[in-house]
C-alpha cells in the first residue's frame, strides 16, 4: 500500500494545476491517470489569454503549436460579423503533457475502480491509502461521482458535444464560430490550430436538444453540410468524437470534509461559451491553496464567463447592424 497525504484523481489541467500548487509548497501527494501522456482530450483547444496568465506564461513562451486569433468570424443565422479578440487555440495532445512538465509532474499510471473510507482514510483500490482527495478526473471522475452524486441530477447543465481535429491544409485561417443554427441548442466551431490542423465541432444543451427531438449526432451532420455549402470542408469526411461534460451553474460546491472535486469533475465550464481548461487550471490552484491553508474551497474567485457580455453583445449589435457586414466577412472569407 503507498501512503500520501493528498491522492490526486486525473493529470488533466485541473489535476495538473493542483498537484503544480502542491509541490510549490511542499506537501506530499500523488498524482494518477489512466491514461499515459502524451494523451488527446476532446476539446476544441481554443485557450483565452487569461490561461497564459495563470500559468505565468507568455503566449510567446508556449513551446508547441500555438495559433493566435486578433478575430473571430461570427456566423448569426444569415449575418457575419467580425469580433476583434486576442484569442488563442493550442492542441490538446502538446497542451496538457506540456503541463506536466511547466508543473514538473509525473503522473501514476493507475486507473482508479474503487474508493472506500477507513477511518479518517481513503483506500484506493487496495493500492493507495491518502487522508485527502481530489477528485479531477472529468465529467466522469470517480471520485465526483461516488462523493458529490447530486451533480449528474443536473440534467439541464449537461453539454453533448462532438468534435474531431486533423492535420489539412486549412482552407481559411481565422476561427468561425455559428451560434442560432436551427436546432442547435449551442454553438458550432471551426478552429484552425498550428502545424497544420483544424478542429471542427459542435455542442448543446443535451436536454433542450432531447425536447426538440433531435440529437447531437443529426445536428453534427447537418454542420457538416454547411462546412460543405461554405467551400470550409476538407474533402474527407469527419466522423466526429463525442463527449458529454457539465456546465456551471452558480457556484457549485467543491468540498466535503476531506474530498475536493475540481475543473470537469466539478462542473466549472463557463456559460456563455462551454469553456473550461481555464477554471479546470484556476479550480486546481484554489484546491492547492485551500490545502495548504486548511480554508475552504470555494468557487467564488473562479472565473464565470468567458467573455464580457455587454461588450460583446454592443460589438455584434453595432456591427451586424452595417448593411455591409454580411458581404465584408464574405469577402474577407474569400481573400485569407
Ligand atoms: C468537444 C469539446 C470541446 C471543448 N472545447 C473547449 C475549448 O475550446 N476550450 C476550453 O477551454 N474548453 C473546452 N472544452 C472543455 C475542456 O475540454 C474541459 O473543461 C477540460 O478538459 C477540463 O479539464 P479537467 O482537468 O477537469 O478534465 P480532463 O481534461 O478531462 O482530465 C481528466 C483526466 O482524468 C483522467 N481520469 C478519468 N477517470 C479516471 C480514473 N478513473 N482513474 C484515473 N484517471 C482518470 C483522464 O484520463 C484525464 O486525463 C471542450 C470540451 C469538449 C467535450
């Protein structure tokens, strides 16, 4: 049996961070995965600049494929207008082994079956015994599961999503997104990344999509119909990989007693636009923190929305209402 202080579940963002927190300040832990690095996330890999923040990290610093937007394309039904951002994507693949080595970490490969308590002790699979756990292991972490159950009874809060990334030679290099697409209870997503690959996806509410009576899969192919119809598809055709993960609603709690739950396993993603490495990384800081100092860990600090609603909302209103933005973004879609 190995003994630590603190068992970590998952060497994603979230558990990276926390365990990075840790061995900052010297307290033991451990930290597990199932998988071994280097190792794909579904995700879209789009990062705000407040993810280089945290991690005290230059954009320029970043030492693998990093692609910089100054604009997103946004698709409202039959409008385009542009978003003047400072937004950047990485790969997922590069992104989250690189964070192992920023944190300088070497997860344990083990997937973890059972959690039981003895005493003031956590038993892991009759291999690991810890008096603390975090829980960061994702939409289905076990230890979310087994200790915060109430979570997957949010049914309204879960996101369906399908995505896939491939090496292309993009055809236009700046990210589109389509919200109000008929049906489509979200948002759909073309993404070029660095070194040559393109992400494309979609997501939404899985409930509201079940009470339109259409499915995330259905919705996938009629995005790639429109991809199509835009000259923007490659000419094979994307399977899609799905993945389903919670959305915040106020502030979830992250604590009890001795147990954390942090990033996806916790249901930090933003809102407005379904992101989540950032509040995964800051939630594995907090949990860190909280350990160190024995204070509560709460989700108060952590960041709720991706963007500035009012500000976005008078940018696409202004624009969207010049009669030529339409044809602008179309000719701008031709000339890049
Ligand atoms: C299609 C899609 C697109 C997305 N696009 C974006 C985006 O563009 N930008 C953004 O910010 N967010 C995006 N997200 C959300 C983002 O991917 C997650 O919020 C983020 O990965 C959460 O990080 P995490 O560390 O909590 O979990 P994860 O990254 O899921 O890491 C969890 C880790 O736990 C491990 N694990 C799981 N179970 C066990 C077990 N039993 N034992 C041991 N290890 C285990 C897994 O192997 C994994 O490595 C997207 C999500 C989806 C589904």
């Amino acid at each position: 049996m190995i003994t630590t202080d603190t068992l970590i579940i998952g060497a994603g963002p979230a558990g990276a961070a926390c365990a990075g927190g840790l061995k900052r300040r010297g307290i033991p832990f451990l930290l597990l995965d199932k998988a071994v690095f280097p190792r794909n996330k579904t995700c879209a890999g789009w990062v705000t600049p407040e993810v280089f923040r945290t991690l005290n990290l230059s954009p320029a610093g970043y030492p693998h494929s990093l692609k910089e937007f100054r604009e997103f394309v946004i698709h409202l039904r039959r409008r385009s207008v542009y978003l003047p951002v400072r937004q950047y994507a990485i790969r997922r693949i590069e992104f989250d082994r690189f964070l192992l080595e920023h944190y300088g970490l070497e997860p344990l490969h083990h997937q973890v079956r059972e959690i039981r308590q003895e005493g003031d002790h956590f038993i892991v699979d009759d291999r690991f015994r810890a008096r603390r756990l975090v829980g960061a292991g994702g939409s289905y972490c076990p230890v979310a599961a087994q200790f915060f159950p109430e979570r997957k009874e949010k049914k309204e809060m879960w996101i369906s999503a399908i995505e896939e990334e491939f090496e292309y030679p993009v055809k236009d290099e700046r990210c589109h997104l389509w919200f109000r697409l008929p049906d489509l209870p979200g948002y759909a997503w073309y993404v070029p990344k660095g070194g040559g690959y393109l992400n494309i996806g979609i997501g939404g509410y899985t409930q509201t999509m079940k009470e339109k009576g259409t499915t995330i899969r259905r919705q996938w192919e009629s995005f790639l119909h429109l991809l199509a119809a835009d000259g923007l598809l490659p000419d094979r055709t994307p399977h899609g990989r799905g993945y389903n993960y919670l959305i915040r609603r106020k502030d979830p709690p992250l604590q009890k007693g001795n147990v954390m739950i942090i990033g996806d396993a916790a249901g930090l993603a933003t809102p407005d636009m379904g992101e989540g490495i950032g509040p995964a990384l800051e939630s594995g800081l907090l949990a860190a923190g909280a350990i160190a100092t024995g204070r509560p860990l709460t989700a108060r600090s952590i960041r709720k929305n991706s963007f500035n609603h009012l500000k976005v909302a008078g940018q696409i209103l202004w624009r969207s209402l010049s009669p030529f933005s339409a044809s602008i973004a179309k000719n701008s879609a031709a000339s890049a």
